[in-house]
C-alpha cells in the first residue's frame, strides 16, 4: 500500500459511469421480536423516520453507538432490507427501482466472504469474467484486474490464496472484487473492523481516492480514530434509531456547540458524538432529533457543486419529496475512472472535486447513460452480465478448482473410502459365493450402502452453510443467478462422489468374492451410486435450510427411519399395514432392494455350500422370497432413487432460494 503523500493512479481501462445521488426521505424499518402470541408479533423500530442525502465523490460515514440502526439503515439503501420499510428512496431525483439500482451498486459486507483457495489474480479473472461479460476481450479483462490489483496495492500478493492473507490485504481485496465492473455506488459495513490502526487509516484512505473519482461511497463505522475520523467528508450520526446529526464532517463540532454541547479542546470529535449519543453528558437526544428536524444542521448539509456541474439534491425537512419525482436528466458526460483528481493537503486530500470533461455535454438519463456507456451490463435478462450457460461454466470451473485444493477435505475422504474398503472387505472376505453366508453377505451390501450414504450426505451438509456468505454477497450484487450457483454447486459434487463410490464398492466387491460378471458388478456399482447421489441431496436440502449446528445433528436423526423402513431389520411384509407406507418414502429400501436383485437375481444358478447343515438357501431364488424381493424389479428401484434424487434437489433449489429471500 502506497504512503498517504502517494495515491496510486487510478485505473484506466476500468468502464464509465454517471455519477449517482441518493436521497432518502422519513425511512423507518421495524423488525420482529419476541415470541408470537395469539398471533400478534411485537414489533421494534429500528429506524425511525430518519432522512438523509450521500452525494457522489464523497466518502460519507453513518455512525452511531451499539443498536443505533447504522447496519439497518445501509442494508435498506443497499437493498439488502426490503421488507417492513416505510420511507422513500430516491436516485439522481428519482424514485429508486432496486433492480436497476443494485446493478449501479455493490455491498462490501464486514466479514470478508473469500473463497478461501483462490488466489487474488483467480478471484478477480473470476469475478472480470462473470460482470463484465462475453464479449469484454480475456486482454482487457486481464488489464483491468492488473490495473485494480495494482491500484490497491496487492500486486505482491496477487499469486497468493485468499486463506493465506492479513486481515487488511482481505479487506482490499473485497473491494477490489467489486471494483471490476466500476460501480458508481459502494456500500461498507464496518470496513475497519478487525484492522490495526496503520491498516485502517491505509483502507480509508483508499475509499476517500475511490470517492474523488466520482464515486458514492457510503460506510458504517463504530468509533473512528481523530485522524480517520477527519478523512470522511459528511457524517450521517445516529442515536436510538433517530439522525442527530447530518452534515459535513467540519460541522460536527459547531452544531454541537450551538445545541450547548460543547466538545473539549483536544478531544476527538467522533468519541464526543458518540458519548453524547450514549447519554453520557445527559439526555440530549431528543434535542438533537428536533434541531436536525428543524432543519439547524442545514448550513452543515450544503455541498458545492461538483466540478463537473452535478447538482446536489437538497432535501428540505418539511417536504415529503424532493423538489420533483419525475426522472432527473443531467447534463452532462459520464464520470470515468481515468479522471480523477490529484489530492492536496496534509493529508493527500483537499476540497478539489473531479476535472471537468472536454468532450460535448449530452442529456442522459441513468439507466440511458449506463446503457449507451456500459452496454454489456444490461444485456442480459435481469440485469447480469453474462448468461446464465456462461455463469454455469464459470463458476463449475471455479468450484472444481476450489474442491480440489482443498486437500484436507478431499484427500481424507479418498483415504476413508480405501481404508473402510479394504477393512470391510477384509471382514467379509470370500463370503459373496458361498450360500451358507447369504445372511452375512447380506449385512455386507447393507453396511456398503450404509457407508456410502453417510460419507455422501455429512460433507455435503455443510456445503451451503460454509459458502451461504460467499453466495449471499456475489448474488445480491449480481455476480450471477442463483440457478446457475447452485446447478453448478451440485455438478461439480457429482463426479466427486460417483468416483469416491465407485473405489469404496470396487474394493468391496472384490474382496469379498461377488459374482464376477460385468453385468452384475455394474448394476450393483450403479445402485450404490444412484444411493449416494440420493443421500448427497438429502445433505444439500438439509444444509440449505438449516444452521450447521442444526443440520450436522438432524442429518444423521434423520437417517434413523430411512434405515428403519429399508427392509433389512425388518423383512417389508413384516411391517405393520398402517407403517408400511413409510417404506415407500425410504430411498435407501430401494437402494437395498436393488442391490439384493442386482447380485441374487437375473435367474442367478444355484451357490456352492461349504457347509450343507447350515444351507438354508442354496437357491437364490429362495433368500429372494424370504427376503420379500422376489417380485421385485431392479429397473423400478433405479428409477425411483433416480426420482429420488431429482425431487430432493429441486427442493433443495427453492429452499435455498426462501432463505435467501427471507434474509431481506
């Protein structure tokens, strides 16, 4: 990272954009708490009729003490929060439309959600390659990332894995992930959090060079230093839901003043504010409320017009809209990232704002504007860059990669599917021919698809609660379709687990002496997978809907009566009449009864007895009868597991996708 006296130059060859203001107008949002009772639900107001304006090239922060509402309110301008809002947003003067807007801007949230075995050069050619679309040239893409790792200083890391960086290098690289397409609005959550105070000044100092360049750059911060504090240029203050202060950042201590607080020499102004808004120096919340609402904070609010002639929508505190509801046009050129403005000042920053552009102005609309400068954003259906087959692609080829760097994981399940093998097939050496051990070799296809279906649903039960944050973050700022995530999610698991199968049930088989006829052994290798497969999206439907605490639990209790009903410890004509119809809704029935078929039918001749007094079945056609399998059909066991396994992913899709939409 560059000193302060030293911004790096900005990207060149990232895309335009117009510049974007937004406004918002008495915004409250409640949420649910408590228990529900006799369906009425109590409900806490978070936000309480706050109004506000962010501007383009300035980096404002919303502050606040604990519970304040910072988070709440950047996840309702973000769009992150849609229900239980009362309020009006605008963008450039205009009613927002969220889809449109969350196409222009991008939530860099306080965890850094990084998939964790991709380096920095393969995370960001991912990330080109999904929002700057197909016909954007792989050179360009490449120059852009060089350009955006360059700029953010984390050329020097860019071959290493995202798990192998500091805590800062993380954060940057969150930004820099988001900073391919160029958007003009950006959203931090506590973008400081975790960080030394060296790293936080670096990082904000970063933000406040992104901001001249024309961006809108919004953040929530606790309790800023003196020096981080003075970087920010307006100040969004919030207490018990409630705006107290909005303003510039110089303002902030006169306002105070004049309400009778009075901030020591030598003291920083953001702990001030924030002691004040803890009820340290008295009850002076209220106050405060009704002087922002009577508009004393107003001298603080006013903005210069932008070098290049945008101006500022001014918010009067005693209109409901602004001075229009009909689209606002600008007259002007767009905003590109190669025109940004040298800083000054002590601190590299001055009052300077963003060069005027040479070229003829031209009245555009926003969503004309983004249209004509950056036309592969909005190309494709719902506002992604890329196709949903291409999306499909990528991120297969991502996940694939992913998986297997991830040694710990997948060479531990190769070694337990081998070890397990040669353990079982040890136990159960050369009974599979012998018809005096029918009843153990029976036990031995039991534990095979026991085994199999266990290590196949486990794993894959903390799949979508490991990566629900990556997910989260790259689908709401439309990376990609979450058909495509999750299609792409469960081919890239399939091969997986038909190879880990298919090593286990090769072991077993051979150990044990099964029949050694290709049709045999491909039929049972086949059933054993068709298992697993069913057992995997059982695994993804319970880790889509569930805490991993909860799913690692109930995956397992689950399993209790699927194994109950499959006619192993209970012959299925045994089961009472009003239970029997449990068997039908137990995949792994159909897994072992297929399994059975598959080694003892097709009209299999009679088996040797090395021991006649203990012979009970020298038939196989008789173990089938006794078994209750003799009428049935290994087709019709395929077939259902393969229905199986298409209904529990499909459910697994809509409930991934209700809990994405119920997190908004």
């Amino acid at each position: 990272m560059s000193s302060t006296t030293d911004p790096q130059p900005p990207a060149s060859h990232l895309p335009h954009f117009l510049p974007i203001e937004i406004a918002f107008r008495k915004l409250s949002y409640g949420a649910y708490v408590g228990k529900r009772h006799l369906h009425r639900t109590h409900t806490k107001l978070i936000l309480r009729s706050v109004s506000g304006t962010f501007c383009a090239s300035e980096l404002s922060a919303i502050m606040g003490p604990s519970g304040a509402g910072k988070s709440t309110l950047m996840n309702v301008l973000a769009g992150y929060k849609t229900s239980n809002v009362v309020g009006k947003i605008y963008i450039n003067g205009k009613r927002r439309k969220l889809d449109q807007f969350r196409r222009l801007s991008c939530y860099i949230l306080q965890d850094d959600r990084l998939l964790p075995y991709l380096s920095v050069r393969e995370a960001m050619m991912y990330s080109a390659s999904l929002r700057l679309g197909a016909k954007v040239p792989i050179e360009l893409k490449r120059n852009i990332v060089e350009e955006i790792v360059d700029t953010l200083g984390l050329l020097h890391v860019a071959d290493n894995l995202s798990c192998e960086l500091s805590g800062g290098q993380r954060k940057r690289l969150s930004i820099a992930l988001e900073l391919v397409n160029n958007p003009p609005v950006m959203f931090l959550d506590e973008p400081t959090s975790g960080l030394d105070s060296a790293t936080c000044s670096q990082l904000i100092y970063l933000l406040k060079t992104l901001a001249r360049e024309g961006r809108t750059i919004v953040c929530t911060i606790h309790q800023p230093s003196a020096r981080i504090f003075e970087m920010f240029d307006h100040l969004f203050m919030l207490a018990e839901g409630q705006c107290i202060y909005r303003g510039v950042v110089d303002g902030l201590v006169p306002f105070l003043s004049a309400q009778g607080l009075v901030c020591p020499s030598f003291h920083n102004p953001a702990d001030y504010v924030m002691e004040v808004a803890c009820g340290e120096h008295g009850d002076w919340i209220d106050n405060l409320v009704t002087a922002v609402r009577e508009g004393k904070c107003e001298e603080y609010e006013q903005r210069e017009p932008l070098g290049n002639g945008i101006a500022v929508l001014q918010l009067d505190s005693n209109d409901d809209h602004p001075q229009t509801d009909e689209f606002v046009t600008i007259e002007l050129p767009s905003v590109s990232s190669g025109h940004a403005v040298s800083p000054s000042g002590s601190n590299g920053f001055g009052d300077t704002r963003l060069r005027e552009q040479a070229s003829t102005s031209k009245r555009l609309s926003l969503v004309e504007s983004m249209e004509s400068i950056n036309p592969v954003r909005m190309k494709h259906s719902k506002g992604f860059a890329t196709s949903r087959w291409r999306q499909f692609w990528i991120l297969l080829k991502r996940t694939v990669r992913t998986s297997l760097r991830d040694t710990a994981l997948t060479q531990m399940r190769v070694i337990s599917h081998v070890v397990v093998g040669l353990l079982i097939g040890c136990f159960y050496y050369d009974i599979g021919g012998d018809a005096s051990k029918i009843i153990d070799n029976a036990g031995c296809i039991f534990f095979t698809l026991l085994f199999t279906m266990f290590t196949a649903m486990m794993p894959t039960i903390l799949t979508f609660p490991l990566e629900f944050g990556v997910l989260e973050k790259e689908h709401l700022n439309y990376w990609y379709s979450l058909e495509s995530f999750y299609l792409a999610r469960t081919a890239a698991d399939v091969p997986f687990q038909i190879f880990f199968t298919t090593v286990y049930v090769a072991i077993v088989y051979s150990l044990s002496s099964q029949p050694m006829e290709l049709k045999r052994a491909a039929l049972f290798t086949m059933i054993c997978v068709l298992n697993s497969l069913v057992a995997q999206s059982f695994g993804l439907l319970v880790g889509a809907g569930l805490r991993v605490q909860t799913g690692v639990f109930l995956g397992p209790v689950s399993a209790i009566p699927i194994i109950l009903f499959s006619g192993f410890f209970l012959r299925l004509d045994l089961i009472p009449k009003y239970l029997r119809w449990c068997s039908y809704v137990s995949y792994l029935r159909y897994g072992f009864e297929g399994a059975i078929v598959a080694l003892y039918g097709f009209d299999r001749v009679a088996m040797p007895c090395s021991r006649s007094f203990s012979c009970h079945y020298p038939s196989p056609k008789e173990f089938l009868k006794e078994m209750s399998m003799d009428k049935a059909e290994y087709w019709i066991d395929a077939t259902a597991l393969l229905g199986f396994f298409v209904v529990i992913r499909v459910a697994a899709y809509f409930v991934l996708r209700f809990k994405l939409r119920s997190n908004r």
